[in-house]
C-alpha cells in the first residue's frame, strides 16, 4: 500500500516545480533539520501541471487497493471455514473385537511403519477411523478387554483420556490431488502446515487450559510459516518455470532432493514438537506466581490476599491437586500419517528415487527417531513385493484384515443392520417374509458388511422381488469368471486412454484347476459353512507357474493374505514353537461371493472342453467327475452342522 501511495505523485513533478523542490528558497533547504520528504506543495503543483498523470496514478492506486482488500477478504473467508476431521467416526460401525484390539495395540507402543493388507471393502480405513477418533461406545468398551475395562491378552491399558491422543494426517490416494513430484511438495508442506496449526488450535486436547493457548501459539507460530513459506516457494518455482523462455519443465522444478528438504524439516519440527512441554512451561509459571504470593505474606501483605478472588484460588488449589494424581496431567498427540490405498503411490508418482527418498524418510521418522506413527493401506497384495524391491516391507509391520467372523456377522445382521433399514420401512412385516435367512447371506457374502449393506438396500428398492443370486456384487463375480474362462486373453473396452494397460493374460486352465482346488479345500475342512477355500501361494506358483498364478491375482479373482488375519486368531493357546506353526501365504477367492460365483460357473455345461483340457493337464487335482456338475461332487462331503439340523427337525 505504501508502494502505491508513493506512485500518486506525478512522474514530471521535478521538472515543472525544481524552484519548489531544489531551489535555494526550497522547503528543505530553509529546514535542514527536518527529514527529506516532497512538502504537500509540490504533490498538489505536479498534479495541477500534469493532470493525466496523477488521474492515471490514482486509478492504479485504487486497483491496487481494492486487489489488496479482495486478498485480505479471501485470507479472512479461509480462516472462517470450519474443520472437518475425516477421521470422525464412521456413521453405523460395527465393532470388531480382534481388529481392534491389534490397531490399538500397535498405536500404544513404539512408533512404527505398519502395513495393512486387506480385500476390497473389508472396512481398512472404516477401522483406522474408529479407532483414531478415539469415541468408544459402551459395547466397544466390553469387547476391548484391557483397552477399555478389566483385563486382556497383553499390552498396556489405554484409558478413555488416552484414545484422544492422535493427530491424523490422511492421504486418500484415491482422490490424490498430485500426480508428480510437484504436486507430492505442494501436499505434503500443506499437510505438514496443516497439523501444526491443528496442534495449535485443539490444544486443550494435549490436557491444558486457556492459560496455555499463547505458549502454543508463540512456540508453534514458526513452524506453521516453515511449511507455509515452503509450499509458497514451491508454487512461485513452478510459475517461474511456466513463465521462463528456457524450456524448463514442471517436472524439474521439484527433484528428489526437495522431497528430502521437506522431510529433513519436518523432522527437525516433530523433534521440537516433543521436546515442547506446556505443563513444564505452566509450572513455572505458577512457581514465579507462589514465589510472589510467599512475598506477599512475608511482608504482611494479608490485606492484598484477602482481596483475592477466592473462586480463582479455589480452582487453581484443586486443579494442582488433579495434575499431581494425574488425572489431567496428559502426554502430546501422536501424529499419524495414514496413506489410504497405498499401492497408487507408484502409479502416481513415476519416479523410483522420489518414491524411495519419502519411504526412507518415513522410516527415519518411525524406528530411527520415533516420532510419528505412518500407516499404509493397500487391498493389493503385490505392494508387498513393490515395497521389498525398494529394501522396506523388512522394517515395516504386517496387519491382515479380512472378513468379519460368523458370530460378528450374525449380530451384525439382527441386532444393527436389519433395525436401521427393513424396520424402518413402511411396510417392515412383508420384506421380512421375503428377506432370505441369516445362513443363506452368510453363504453368498461372508462377513463382509459392505456387501451385506449393498445387497439390503438392493433388496428394500425392489421391494424384496429379488435374492442374492440378483445382487450386484454376485454378478459381477460371476460375469468376471466366465469372461476369463472363456477367453484366452480379455480385453476390456473403454474410452480410456490405450496407454493404459486393462489386458490380462489368463489361462482358462490353470483357472479353472485353481477353482475346482479352493472348493475341495473348503469342503473338506471341518466347517464348511465358516470356512473359506485356500490354498498355499508358493506351491500353487510351483505347480502352475508364477506367471499364471499372479495374473489370477491381478485379475481380482485371488487375494493373497501374507500374514493370517487377525479376525482368525481366536485361539487362546499360546504358539507352539514348532515349523507348523509357519504361517503359509494362502491364495484364497477375493470375497465370499466370488467364491459362491465359482461353485455356479463350475456347474455350468458351457465350460465342458476346458474341463477336459484341465483334467488332461492336472488329473490329480482336477479328478474324474461325472456330468458337468463338479459342485455336485464337491458337495458330497457331508455338513455336519446342516444335518444335525435336519435330524432335529426330523
């Protein structure tokens, strides 16, 4: 605003009034003393003398000054903009004991770099909520043993205080916001910015009071410009390199090194995070105080203490009192970066050195200093194998979350699911005729709630006219196994780019071979309802060949689970230190409907040739069958829950 101000005087004035300005008669030569300014005379002479000048002059002062009130207005609006957490908790969760107890228990100890494997919609990043919001309900609190009352597998007790003890910094992948290297600077200094100025305004959360707000503020006020002034710097590089004739590229504004100047800071910034300590700060504060309340009372001061406020008194004597028990007296927040569909950071991010440069940061961050918690999830099952070619899954955690189990389920179904959909409805008693049995969900969907869901609001819109063979998530199973075991290589067709890649090359064989082997091994388990089929990954890669079992991966008809999934450890026995106590990989269908899907293409007589070339090629996993309908034999294998059912209604 100065600088325009400055611009109001003509740009001739010195040569139509130099009598006035430098003249021996001039203002400041009869007042030396005064400092050097054009006296108000010669701004009124320039613009008398050139008129055009001084309109023109005035008319960029005011465009200047109406930019200025329009970007002061715009800073103003930003800031009048509420936060909205992502990590709320999630509308409608169901609790789920054994995945809960191991996030929490990974949350409560040292700092580490935790991958989460997981199929598609098995409720990953609904879980991270749940739990990082910190608000148990009082079910919860029963189901999580020593996370919430009495006591537990192991591990330390985390109070109700202590579960608010996270600040998120999510990064959806699916909806990115970058694409580059640039875009990845922009994010993370944004982000970086954006969890200092949160410390900042929930501070109360850290377990202080109003009395500590400007200590936050004066301490933390640095860091916030830090990040600020980086991700400013990065945006006047990237016009800088847009507006030079040089040729520089959006790609060369930014290079690995920047990523690892913006990580070397925030390091530095997490350091000062956990060496600030607002109680200790306080407490000298109230040790300065006493020490002139002692003053007071030795010099005879009674009167001033009497005049006091003895409410003030009162609170500061028992809040001194509940910080010395510890009931208020609270640890900082732990950060926790969480990368939400972790495996688009290669597609996203072309480039291996950048990529290794931030994953390497990350674990400095975690097992070298322990200064934050950082959590990937991913639902593809090769991103371990990403992560081992850059010398990384060695470091990190494996959690592995799959379907609920079949007593969640039930209760889910009955108690949650039912009474806030088909009981609402206006006509609750007919669609409850019509609504299948609770086994017969459980036999198409599993324990996956998502699809669960989907299929009740399918089932309520079409007025109970359809069952889960009509489900969305069944038929495209079902569409998805036979397009594969009918075509040798296919093709899908888009509008999309050709640059990108759709093809998968399959054998229908080996397919079908993989099918027939998941469902003997399910049916030949001890429980075939709750069980579902797999088989070992490396030996399936040893017998039909890496190639092929990858691509069956690939294709989303396979998953592959590399540690057992924490919903399946439900015995309470301790390990058995013994080589059978291994935990195998195991190939299992991406979801329960997918495997049911597999039971009804494997019956269908269509596929009769390729049932005949794959008994060729593997007679011994394969078999001789009969007819076409190989579910038929599979189904041979007596149930025995199923008939000790039918004996008692006998």
């Amino acid at each position: 605003m100065l600088r325009a101000v400055s611009r109001v005087t003509p740009r001739n004035t010195r040569r139509f009034a130099p009598c006035v300005l430098n003249g021996p008669n001039s203002f400041q030569h009869k007042h030396p003393g005064l400092p050097a300014s054009r006296p108000f005379l010669s701004f009124l002479l320039g613009s008398l003398m050139s008129p055009v000048d001084a309109i023109k002059n005035l008319r960029d002062t005011k465009t200047l000054l109406e930019q200025t009130k329009d970007e002061l207005l715009d800073t103003y609006e930003q800031t009048q903009i509420p936060r909205v957490h992502t990590f709320s908790p999630p509308p409608g969760y169901f609790p789920r004991k054994n995945e809960m107890a191991t996030l929490q228990r990974a949350l409560s100890t040292d700092p580490a770099f935790v991958c989460m494997f997981g199929g598609s919609s098995v409720g990953k990043t609904a879980l991270l909520r749940k739990v990082l919001s910190g608000q148990t309900s009082p079910d919860q609190n029963m189901i999580m043993g020593g996370w919430g009352v009495g006591n537990t597998v192991g591990g330390p007790s985390m109070s109700e205080h202590e579960q608010h003890k996270f600040v998120v910094i999510h990064f959806d992948l699916r909806i990115a916001g970058f694409s580059d290297r640039v875009g990845l600077y922009i994010r993370l200094a944004a982000a970086m910015e954006g969890f200092f100025q949160e410390v900042v305004d929930e501070y109360q959360r850290d377990g202080v009071g109003e009395e500590a707000k400007k200590e936050y503020e004066k301490y933390f006020k640095g860091h916030i410009l830090t990040f600020k002034h980086a991700r400013k710097d990065m945006e006047q590089k990237l016009e800088d390199a847009f507006k030079s004739a040089s040729g520089r590229t959006r790609e060369e504004a930014c290079l690995s090194g920047d990523i690892a100047k913006l990580m070397e800071m925030f390091q530095s910034s997490m350091l000062s995070y956990w060496e600030f300590d607002p109680h200790k700060i306080l407490k000298e504060r109230e040790k300065i105080q006493d020490k002139a309340m002692q003053q007071v009372k030795d010099n005879g001061g009674k009167l001033a203490l009497k005049m006091l406020d003895q409410d003030e008194l009162l609170r500061k004597t028992k809040d001194e009192i509940a910080r010395r028990s510890g009931l208020t007296m609270g640890s900082k927040r732990v950060p926790v970066f969480i990368f939400d569909e972790a495996h688009r950071l290669p597609t996203l991010i072309d480039d291996e050195d950048c990529l290794k440069t931030l994953l390497d940061s990350f674990l400095v961050l975690t097992k070298q200093d322990r200064l934050c918690h950082v959590i990937q999830c991913t639902s593809d099952a090769f991103y371990m194998l990403w992560l081992r070619a850059i010398n990384v899954s060695q470091h990190s955690k494996i959690i592995t979350i799959d379907d609920a189990t079949y007593e969640e389920t039930r209760k889910f179904w009955h108690d949650s699911l039912l009474a806030s959909t088909v009981s609402k409805t206006q006509s609750p008693g007919l669609l409850k005729n019509k609504l299948p049995d609770f086994d017969v969900v459980w036999d198409f969907f599993g324990g996956r709630f998502a699809y669960i869901t989907d299929f009740v609001a399918e089932f309520i819109n079409a007025q109970g006219e359809i069952n889960p063979y009509n489900s969305s998530s069944f038929v495209h199973s079902y569409t998805l196994l036979n397009l594969f075991l009918t075509h040798q290589s296919f093709d899908t067709y888009s509008s999309l780019p050709e640059s990108i890649d759709f093809t998968v090359d399959m054998d229908p064989e080996v397919l079908l071979s993989v099918c027939v082997q998941i469902l003997r091994n399910k049916y030949n388990s001890e429980d075939p309802q709750r069980t579902r089929g797999s088989i070992n990954y490396f030996d399936s890669c040893a017998l039909y060949g890496t190639e092929h079992v990858n691509a069956l991966v690939k294709s989303r008809i396979l998953n592959i689970n590399w540690t057992e999934p924490v919903g399946d450890r439900l015995s309470n026995e301790g390990p058995q230190l013994t080589p059978e106590c291994i935990y195998r990989p195991q190939l299992q269908p991406m979801s329960r409907v997918v495997e049911k899907a597999m039971e009804v293409v494997l019956a269908s007589p269509a596929l009769t040739e390729v049932k005949a070339k794959a008994k060729e090629r593997f007679p011994e996993i394969v078999g001789d069958y009969s007819g076409s309908n190989i579910s038929t034999e599979i189904r041979a294998t007596p149930n025995p829950s199923k008939s000790s059912d039918l004996d008692k209604s006998k």
